[in-house]
C-alpha cells in the first residue's frame, strides 16, 4: 500500500462509498460470478477507484475500494490490484473516455457465451426479439486480459450505455 501525499478529498470518499454500494447492490442481483468482476469510477485523467482482488462484492465496503493509477501502482488501499481489471478498466476509462466501468457476469449472459453460435436465436422464442441488434458478441476473445491489449481492444465498444442497466436483468 502506498500512502497519498495528501488526504482524499470529500467528493473521492463520497464516490468510494457509492462505488461499494453500487457493488453490493451488484451481489444482490447476482450480477458477479465469484470475485472475478469489477466496477470503477474515474477520479481524474489518471486516476480510478476499483474494487479489490479477491473479495466478493457483497463483502466490499467502502474502505476496501482501491485507488489506483493507470499503471497498476496502488495509491490508497489495503488490498491487491486484480490485473485483469486493470488492463480492462484503464484503457476503457483512457480511450472511451467512461467515467464509470461496471464489468459484470451477470447469469444469462454467461449461459449465452457457452452456446455454440454465442448469440441469441430468435428462432427459439420471439421474446428474443427484444435483444436483436442491441447486443455485441465477442468472437475474438482471447482469454484473461494479462497486458494493456486485451483493454485496449474492447475500450472502442459500447458507446450506447444508458438502456444497459434495463437489458442486464
């Protein structure tokens, strides 16, 4: 852990205590799978809060909630970093410009990638109907993101955000 050289301001306390609240509301609809998921809030060009490697998000308050640099250095917090969820969360919050990265596994999505067309058939129900053009399918997934290309590489996707919320139940 790496002390700031200067107190965090209130409205950095505010968005951490908002940031574990939005997680363990996150749990409570059982949008995580495992600890393996992460949201960020942008504080500024170089800086987020993440949540920490290793803990469920119901378990996550507000003290837990890292803030990192884009580099991966902790600036304040008594956990690790999740390198995946730095890769991913930096490039998303540099390159889209996101002030706000909720990564999430929520149920259905997860039982849909494990499909062999990896997408939605509207064939075997016309409720599918409600998802046609309104999702992306990742069919160059390459694994773990474990360097700044795997972020780098999906940052550009998802510029409509405001009906995502209404399609992740």
């Amino acid at each position: 852990m790496k002390t700031p050289s200067k107190p965090l301001d209130p409205t950095t306390h505010a968005l951490r205590d908002d940031l574990a609240l939005a997680l363990r509301a996150a749990a409570f609809h059982d949008f995580s799978e495992g600890v393996c998921n992460h949201f960020s809030v942008a504080v500024d060009d170089s800086r987020f809060l993440l949540n920490p490697r290793g803990l469920h998000w119901s378990e996550i308050q507000a003290d837990d909630i890292l803030l990192v640099d884009a580099d991966g250095a902790v600036l304040e917090g008594r956990h690790d970093v999740e390198p995946s969820a730095l890769f991913i969360h930096a490039a998303v919050h540099r390159i889209a410009g996101h002030k706000v990265v909720l990564h999430t596994h929520m149920p259905y999505a997860s039982c849909l990638t494990l499909t062999e067309a990896g997408a939605i058939d509207p064939l075997l129900s016309q409720n599918a109907l409600r998802f046609m053009d309104r999702i992306a399918v990742d069919r160059t997934y390459n694994g773990l993101a474990l360097d700044h290309s795997e972020g780098e590489r999906i940052a550009p996707c998802g510029t409509r955000t405001s009906p995502s919320w209404a399609t992740t139940v």
